[in-house]
C-alpha cells in the first residue's frame, strides 16, 4: 500500500510538467467570455502583475477580474483568478473568513507562489463591519440570494469560470484542483464537497465553519451566561481559571509541555480554584464564584429550559476572550463584548432587524430562535450533510483538522460531523481525514503545534496516492522547534518518552 503503483508515478511525472505563459496572452480581448447557466457576465478585465511591491512578492501572473450577475436576482459578483506566468497545472479554489466570501489577499499570493492558478470570489457583498447593508433588503426581508451566493453558489461559479479561463489562457487542460480554506474558507470547502462533488479533486478544510445554523447561535451563549449571572468578569479573571485548568489537565497526554492533549480527560471543576489570586498588570482580584460557574456554563454549552443538549461548549484551553469578550472601565465595571458574527446572526438573519438585542431573550425565546436558525438556514448554510457519497465517487481526497484550544468555533463540533460520517461509511478515511491539533487555536495560534504544510500532503494523498496517516505540525518551545504528527480522530498523541522536540517519541492511540 506503502509502494505506489506505476500507473500513479507516470501520472505524477505528467502533473509535474510546467507551463510558462507568454505574458502578451494576459488581454481580455483575448479570453472568451465563460459559460454560466444563469449568469450573465458583465465583463472581464486582464491585467499583467509583476514583482508586486504592494503584495510583498516577486511572482508574475495575469490578474483577470469577471464581473457577473445571475439573471433575475440583482445581484453583482466579482471573481478574482491569478494566472501565474509559471504555471503548476493546478488550479486552487481559494476560501475566505467569517462574512468575507473571498480570500485574503496573502492567501492569494501564497497559492500563485506555489505556481497554481488561483481563485477567489467576493459571493457579491463587500466585506464591511455593517452586514445588514446587504443581508437585509429592508427590516424583516433576508437578501436570501446573496445568502445563498456567500454560502454555497458563488463558489461554484468561480470555480466553473476559473477553470474555462485557466485553460483558455494556457490552452491546455487543468491536471487536479484543489480547495484551500480555513473557517468560513473551510465551510466553504465543505460545502463544495457536499453539493459540487465533481469540482475538486482534493480539499483542504481546516477549522470548519460547518454546522452553522446550531454554532452561530450558540456562540452567543457564554455572553447570555454573563448577562444572566449579572456578572461579567475581567479577562484576567478569565485568563487565570483557564491557566489553572491547563496546570490540572496537561500530564493527561504523558507530558508537561502547556498543551493538553486528552480534553475528554479533563474533568477540571473551575469551582476549585474560587478565592485563588490573579493578577495581570494592574488588573488584579480573587477568583469569584459566579466567574468559576461562568467558565462551567461556557465548558458544557448551551441547554434548552428542560436541559437539553442544544450544541457543544468550548474546550478547556480554549481562550474566552472570543466568546465570552468583556471591557472593563477604570473603576472595575466590566459589560460583555458579544463576538459580531454570533449578534449580527442574531439581528440580520434571524430576528431581521437591528433593533433587536440578543441579550434581551428570556430562556423560552432563546430556545425558539436556536430552533429558527436550524429550521430556516440549515440547507442554506449548515454545511452539516455526513453524506459523501458522491464526492467519494468523483475520487476526491478531503482533509480537515481543527485546533483543540479553537476559541471561537467549538472543536467538538467537528468532531460531531466527522463521527456523523464514519457513521454513514465506516470507510470514510480512506476520502477524507480528520486530525486533532491539540493547544491550537482558531486556524493559527495557541501553544500547541500547527500542521506545517497539510496542502502538500494533500497533494501527496491526491497526485501520488500517499496517504497521511498523520498530519505534519510543528512548534516553537522557548526558541527551539520541535516536530509533531497530528493523529487521525479518534486518535491521540501520547508521550511516551526521549527528547519530547521528536514526534519519534510520542505515539498515537
Ligand atoms: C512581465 O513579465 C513577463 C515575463 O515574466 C514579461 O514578458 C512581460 O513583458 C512583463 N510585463 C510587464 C507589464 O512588465
Ligand atoms: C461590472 O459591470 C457593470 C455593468 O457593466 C459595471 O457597471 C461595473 O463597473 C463592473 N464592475 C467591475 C468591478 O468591473
Ligand atoms: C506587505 O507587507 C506590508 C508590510 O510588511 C504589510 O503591511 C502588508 O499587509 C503586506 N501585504 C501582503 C499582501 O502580504
Ligand atoms: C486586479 O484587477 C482588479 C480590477 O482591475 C483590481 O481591482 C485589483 O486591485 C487587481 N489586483 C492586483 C493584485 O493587481
Ligand atoms: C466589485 O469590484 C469593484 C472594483 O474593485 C468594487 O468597487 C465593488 O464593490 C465590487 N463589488 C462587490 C459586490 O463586491
Ligand atoms: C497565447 O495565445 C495564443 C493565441 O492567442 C495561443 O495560440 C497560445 O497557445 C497562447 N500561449 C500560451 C502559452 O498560453
Ligand atoms: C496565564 O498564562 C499566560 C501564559 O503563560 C500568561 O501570559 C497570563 O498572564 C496568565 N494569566 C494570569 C491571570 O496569570
Ligand atoms: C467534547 O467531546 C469529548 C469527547 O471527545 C467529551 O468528553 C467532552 O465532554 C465534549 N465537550 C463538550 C463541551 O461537549
Ligand atoms: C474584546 O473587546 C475589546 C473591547 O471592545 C476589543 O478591543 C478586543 O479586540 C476584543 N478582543 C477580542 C479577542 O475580540
Ligand atoms: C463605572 O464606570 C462605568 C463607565 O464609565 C459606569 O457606567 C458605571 O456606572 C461605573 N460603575 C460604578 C460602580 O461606579
Ligand atoms: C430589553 O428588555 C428590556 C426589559 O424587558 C426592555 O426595556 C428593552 O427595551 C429591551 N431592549 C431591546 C433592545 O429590545
Ligand atoms: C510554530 C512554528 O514553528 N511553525 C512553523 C512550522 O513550520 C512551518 C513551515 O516550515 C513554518 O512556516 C511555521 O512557522
């Protein structure tokens, strides 16, 4: 299994072939005007970047922007795709974050960098801190089309334009595709798995915005703990129960490194450390009562009246300045800071005006409206569909991995989905892979190692049939890096002894 067969080396050798593009090509007099059922393009602009100094690079390539509309739903949409003049054969869908249906710009530079045409959309809203300037067509009336535009549609059409465009330009067809997203990039990526099972032949999905009609809402939660206790308490505060709960909980994986790496292990009660001092600069205090149940509330997730299991809680080492933010004046007041993404859900989507303020639900509304959310936007946006069937068909390869220490999307809810599949096809690895990053946060950040180049190894699985059996990470221990390998779910990294900068000296079970 470990050999790869020959049939996979020729075709290997094939996708390796380079292309350079003759930079004269790079005229929209000289692309056709692609084909979309339903669209009507508006117009195509192609523009030779080179040596960027506003983007920090060196790469050349042909930046061609598609402006379109769907006939019949007024809306505009802008695709970006970068053809780069050393072209890989590979063409990359490129996912974007939170409201923001394109990819940043550095994400952008890094895939035609790498040499693959590269592709992003804007799904037809600007990225602003005001979502109700186009989720909203008037209070009570939800934009549905430019919803469905960000939550699934504009990125196939991207992906069907981006490849006519990519292979008219190099006249030759594309060899793989691939999607590359984090968060909303990784929903993204998801979704294209689910409902555009054809257009990628390998998909990386890394901290999936996915389940999005339970978690958004129930990311409002640690807020509706605070205001209920009437207490809201200091980051400090916060910070100095989670440091304890790592003091408790680190040794559970075999190794004291800051990290833990067994949270189902991790029965840590926060009412324990009540009275402890904490002191950040000037911020100082006694851990309080309320504050210990707070982070209990927080940890166990949102209950309906009767108790019941709505959605998950934030793992232990996950930070709370997300989720449960709060802003303190100089006399020591503190008031809760709600994460945007959650109350703009709240106001634009579900309750359709601004005037609504989400700390204001009693428990029977709060219940009401989590219900709303899954009845009206789960096969707009939950992303949540364990069926794979037809991705595993088209032959795609899907990673995904996901930040124990996530502060802002809950960690076990991708463990959920990836459960929810192996249910459904108890095969399902041998497709698509799921990998625990223990003491990472959201995407990036945190103590713990992050996977070190996981496109590549999806390549590796897609192009050579290597299969990652663990995924690459890597982190800096006081100035020194140490290597790790991220297990496959249900999977954990033990310590087991020698030098702990090794991934030779922890084991996966
Ligand atoms: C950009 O670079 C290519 C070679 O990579 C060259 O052929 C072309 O003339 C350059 N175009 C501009 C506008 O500098
Ligand atoms: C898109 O096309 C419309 C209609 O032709 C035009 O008004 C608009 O300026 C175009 N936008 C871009 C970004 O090209
Ligand atoms: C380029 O570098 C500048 C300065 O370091 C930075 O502010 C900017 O965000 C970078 N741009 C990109 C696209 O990486
Ligand atoms: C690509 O072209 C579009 C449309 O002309 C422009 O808005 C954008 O800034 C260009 N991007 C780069 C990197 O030059
Ligand atoms: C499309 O691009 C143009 C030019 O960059 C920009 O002004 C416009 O806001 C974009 N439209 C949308 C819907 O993002
Ligand atoms: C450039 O365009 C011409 C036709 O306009 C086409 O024949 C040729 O294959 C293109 N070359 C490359 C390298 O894309
Ligand atoms: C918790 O630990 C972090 C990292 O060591 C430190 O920066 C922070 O100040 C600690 N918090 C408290 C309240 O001591
Ligand atoms: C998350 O899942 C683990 C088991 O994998 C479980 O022990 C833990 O209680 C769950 N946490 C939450 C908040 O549901
Ligand atoms: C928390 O809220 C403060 C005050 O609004 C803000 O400055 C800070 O950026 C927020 N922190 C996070 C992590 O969102
Ligand atoms: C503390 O300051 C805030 C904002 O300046 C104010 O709203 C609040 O009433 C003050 N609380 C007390 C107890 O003085
Ligand atoms: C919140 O509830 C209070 C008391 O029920 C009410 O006075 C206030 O108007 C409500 N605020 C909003 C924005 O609905
Ligand atoms: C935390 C850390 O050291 N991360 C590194 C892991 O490896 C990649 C690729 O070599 C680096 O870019 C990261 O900085």
């Amino acid at each position: 299994m470990l050999r790869p067969s020959l049939a996979s080396i020729c075709t290997y050798t094939v996708l390796a072939t380079t292309v350079h593009a003759v930079a004269t090509n790079c005229s929209s007099g000289k692309l056709p005007a692609p084909e979309l059922l339903g669209a009507s393009i508006l117009s195509i602009d192609a523009v030779q970047v080179n040596s960027s100094t506003d983007l920090n690079t060196s790469v050349d390539f042909c930046n061609v922007s598609i402006n379109y509309t769907h006939l019949g739903q007024n809306d505009r949409i802008n695709v970006s795709l970068w053809l780069p003049n050393t072209w890989n054969g590979r063409f990359q869908g490129v996912g974007g974050g939170g409201w923001t249906t394109n990819a940043d710009l550095e994400d952008m530079v890094s895939a035609v960098s790498q040499g693959y045409a590269a592709v992003t959309t804007d799904g037809g809203h600007t990225s602003t801190t005001n979502q109700s300037s186009w989720g909203l067509l008037s209070p009570g009336s939800v934009n549905l089309y430019l919803l469905q535009d960000f939550a699934s549609v504009s990125l196939n059409d991207m992906t069907v334009i981006g490849k006519q465009l990519t292979e008219a330009y190099y006249g030759r067809s594309i060899t793989k595709s691939y999607w590359n997203g984090c968060s909303t990039g990784g929903r993204q990526g998801l979704m294209m798995a689910q409902r555009y099972p054809d257009a990628y032949d390998g998909i990386l999905a890394e901290a999936p915005a996915i389940n999005w009609a339970k978690f958004i809402p129930a990311e409002f939660w640690p807020q509706r703990v605070m205001h209920e206790a009437n207490y809201f308490p200091s980051q400090c505060e916060f910070s100095a129960i989670i440091n304890a709960t790592v003091e408790a909980c680190d040794e559970l994986d075999g190794l004291k490194d800051g990290v833990i790496g067994m949270i189902g292990q991790c029965d840590f009660d926060p009412s324990s450390v009540i009275g402890q001092a904490y002191s950040c600069g000037s911020s100082t205090g006694h851990i309080t009562q309320q504050a210990a149940a707070i982070v209990k509330s927080i940890w166990t997730g949102p209950r309906d009246a009767d108790g019941r299991f709505q959605w998950y809680g934030l793992a232990p080492q996950a930070p709370l300045s997300g989720l449960a933010n709060t802003t303190c004046s100089s006399n020591g007041t503190c008031t809760g800071v709600p994460f945007a993404i959650s109350k703009d859900w709240y106001q634009v989507f579900l309750k359709k005006t601004l005037a609504f303020d989400p700390y204001n639900m009693t428990q029977a509304e709060w219940d009401a409206t989590f219900h709303s959310s899954i009845n009206q936007y789960t096969s707009v946006i939950g992303t949540s569909d364990p069926d794979l069937t037809q991705f595993k068909k088209a032959g795609g390869k899907m990673i995904t991995w996901h930040g124990m220490a996530d502060q802002l999307i809950f960690f076990n809810g991708t463990v959920d989905y990836y459960e929810r599949v192996l249910e459904l096809d108890p095969k399902a690895k041998d497709y698509y892979r799921f990998y625990a990053a223990p003491g990472v946060g959201h995407c990036h950040g945190g103590v713990g190692a992050a996977p070190s180049d996981p496109l590549a190894q999806l390549v590796r699985w897609v192009e050579e049939g290597e299969v990652p059996e663990t995924l690459a990470a890597n982190r800096t221990v006081e100035g020194q890096r140490w290597e790790q390998e991220l297990c496959l779910h249900p999977l954990r990294s033990r310590y087991i002894e020698g030098d702990p900068a090794l991934s030779s000296s922890f084991r996966c079970e």
